[in-house]
C-alpha cells in the first residue's frame, strides 16, 4: 500500500504539546478577564447557511469565503464570529436580556493568501455589547478597560490602546467640505505611519481635489499632540461633530476611572476603522516594541447588529483579538514565557513492584488534592522512565518500591534539583504542592518592564 506523505495545509497552525499549552493558557486567561466584566460565554455553529453569512456579503467576503453544497444545502464556514452573533441575537431576541454580553473564543476560515502571520484557519477572542434600541457610552469606555485588563493579565506591559470616534472625523469632513471624498479620505490618511504627511497631501490635493491649505488643516489636527485641545475650534458648528466630541471626551474621563493608566491609552483622530460599519467609538492596540506588526486587538461602536436579519435596532459595541495571529508574533519576537510549567503532568509515578495497587492509591491520592499526576506501567528500564520524565519536562517522580509500601511512604525525586525524600503520601503531596507553588513561572508573555 502506497503511503500518503503527512502534511499540514498552509495557513493552518499546528502546535507542538508545550506550545499548546501556552496557547491554551492565554485562552484560559481570556476567559477569566472576560468573566470579569460579567460576558457570558457563547458558541455558535462553525457552518452556516451561506445566504445567513453573507446577508452584507460581496467584494472580499465572497472570494475569500469556504462555501460549499452538501444535497441541497449551500453552506459556508463562518470567516468570523460577528455575524454568527448578529444571527444569533436576532434569532433569540425575545428570549435574551439586554444589554447581552457574551463572549466567544472559536475559529473562523478565510480563504485567503497564507502568508506569515496571516492564516486561512484562526482563533478569534472577541466581546460585544448588544443593547436593545439604545446603548449607553460608558459601554464605550469599559471596553478600554477590559483590553487593558486582558493583557496585562497575560503578561504584556509595553501596549498602548489608541482611541477615536467615528462621529468626531465625519463631523470634521462636513466642516471642511470633504463629505463627498470622506472615505478616499479616511483611505489616505491611514497611509500617515507608511508613507508621511508630505506624501498623503500630494495624495490628498492630486487624486482628490483636496484644497491644499484644507489638506494642511485636516494634517495639522491629526499631528497635534493634544487631539482634544486640538478640536476645541470647531466645537459648535456641527452638531454629528460635537456628540462624536463629547463621546470621546466621556470615553476618556471614564477610561481613567476604570484603572486604565494613561501611558497605556491615546487618542488617535487617525484612526477610523470599518468606514460603513462603525458609527461611534474605534479603538486600536499597539505594542510599543512592535509598531510593524499593526494592531493586536481592535474594535469599536455599530448602531445596528443585525439589520439584515430583523427589523429591531440592536446598537452594540465589541473588540476582537486575533489569536492565532497574536501567539504566532509572540513566538517570533521572543515574548513567549519559556519557564512556564507545560508539562502534562506534576508526578510521574514509576511504581518498583508488580502489584500496582499501592501506586494506584498514591495516584488516586494525588489527584484527589488536584495534582496532576501520570502512571508509569510501561516495561522499560528505569533510566527510560526518568528519561520520559525529562523530556516531556515533568518536574517530579515518585517511586513505590517493597521498603517504601512495607513502610506505607513513597519517594518523591525532584527532578530538577536531583534532591529526593522518603514520606508518607500526605506529606508527598504537601512537598509537590509547595514545590508547584514556587515553580509558579507567572504569566504566558513575558514583556520588557
């Protein structure tokens, strides 16, 4: 029989065991920082009904969708987990409570290029807020929060969370005559970091009839270094433009009183995010060391979810996390904990005698004081089983021979240090747990102060 070469698609991640139980302990940790804020948890199907996912469908979304038939069924993947919730807000409106926070961790599928740090397969982290009519902005200024908290919690310092309002540029562009060219507009001043201001003005007064001296205005304002004093002229002549000014001046006044510090947060006027979908508050992260890589969580305000699915106003605001991504920049630049405990295992017990229940019992006992522990009944030589023991980095072994059973004891060998006691189980598991407890490796990231 011809064998079938092994192999992996490209753009889809498959970790070792130690790098999986990295990943899966950030995702603890997002689920934790979650829970926090009070998000419960959802799950929604991978396949859908394709015209379900691609009601706001076309353009991008369409090439780069998985879609298939299965009889008569014409099914896609879902290529994230926004539009899964605005289905499933409206399909259980009657049946939720408002405003619904949830929070869901799963993959999406996006036949795209793979290409480094971009996948066709991807977990996304993401949290909404879904109001029922009207949603109120100190919403807005929790989510700031919640990023901060979150990242912390996985250990990364050095981020900033850059924040706008969507309302503030549209007003801005009515002011300055720029409504008609807004989103080439919005398009160019997103070039700013690449490419310049000299270069997105040529940009602006060439391809789009920009006036130069309203070309200097609009990069003057984006350069100052108060936004917020920044905008103080153009208060009270237009009225999209002053709500989107005292949003943004609420969403910075609570963000403070959430915990978030302020080296951790900016306003940004360039940021504008999702020209037809976002209609309040934006937000962007950035690693400070790591500017290149983009923004690592982003997000913003919407005024109506699920519009293509029922006819009720569903306000809401959200984040998302590309994790997927997130942990393959981690590993590249160097921020993953390597000293993390990753083994399967805190004991691995190598019973010396041919009755195994004394053994048996001792697992029994580790694992009812909730240390993980692993029985070692293989027919190998001892220095194999130590060896086992080692490279899959498990810090204790604990060894059953007659004297120690005669004796009721058992011996734990720290595998580290090479030390090792003779004692009685209770005592065993008292030893392992201090031990555990000062191995404690602290957070997944390890980021520079």
């Amino acid at each position: 029989m011809a064998q079938i070469k092994p192999r992996t698609l490209s753009g889809f991640m498959e970790l070792l065991p130690a790098r999986q139980v990295q990943f899966d302990r950030m995702v603890d940790i997002l689920r934790k920082s979650y829970s926090l804020y009070g998000f419960t948890p959802l799950d929604t199907p991978a396949i859908e009904a394709s015209e379900v996912l691609l009601a706001k469908g076309g353009g991008e979304t369409e090439k780069q969708i998985y879609r298939f038939t299965k009889g008569d069924s014409d099914l896609s993947l879902r290529f994230d987990l926004t539009v899964p919730l605005a289905k499933y807000v409206a399909l259980h409106q009657n049946e939720l409570t408002f405003p619904f926070r949830r929070f869901q961790i799963g993959k999406v599928y996006r036949g795209e290029r793979a290409q480094k740090g971009r996948y066709r397969e991807f977990y996304q982290a993401d949290i909404d807020v879904i109001g029922d009519g009207a949603l109120d902005i100190t919403n807005e200024a929790e989510i700031p929060s919640i990023i901060y908290k979150t990242f912390t919690a996985l250990g990364l310092r050095r981020f900033k969370i850059r924040v706008n309002n969507r309302k503030v540029l549209n007003g801005l562009f009515a002011l300055l005559g720029l409504e008609e060219q807004a989103g080439d507009v919005m398009r160019t001043i997103d070039k700013l970091e690449k490419i310049g201001p000299e270069k997105v003005k040529a940009i602006l007064v060439d391809d789009f009839n920009v006036a130069p001296d309203t070309a200097d205005t609009l990069l003057g304002l984006l350069a100052a270094e108060d936004p917020m004093a920044a905008l103080e002229p153009f208060k009270g002549k237009n009225e999209l433009f002053d709500l989107g000014v005292s949003e943004l001046e609420t969403v910075v006044k609570y963000m403070a009183a959430y915990g978030v510090p302020e080296d951790h947060f900016m306003v940004d006027l360039t940021i504008a995010r999702g020209l037809d979908y976002y209609t309040g508050t934006v937000y962007e992260t950035v690693m400070l060391d790591h500017p290149e890589v983009g923004s690592i969580c982003s997000g913003g305000r919407y005024d109506n979810l699920a519009e293509y699915y029922t006819d009720k106003q569903l306000p809401g605001v959200g984040i998302s996390i590309g994790l997927t991504r997130l942990f393959s920049v981690l590993e590249a630049q160097g921020y993953l904990n390597e000293d993390l405990l990753t083994a399967p295992a805190d004991v691995l017990i190598l019973p010396m005698t041919e009755d195994l229940s004394a053994a048996i019992s001792f697992a029994t006992t580790l694992r009812d004081a909730g240390v993980r522990c692993q029985l070692h009944c293989e027919k190998k030589k001892f220095k194999q089983k130590l060896s086992y023991a080692d490279k899959l980095s498990i810090p204790y072994a604990a060894f059953l021979g007659e004297d120690e059973i005669a004796q009721g004891k058992v011996t734990v060998k720290d595998l580290t240090t090479g030390g090792q006691q003779t004692v009685t189980p209770a005592e065993a598991v008292a030893l392992v747990q201090a031990g555990l407890a000062a191995r404690a490796c602290g957070a997944p990231i390890r980021d520079k102060d």
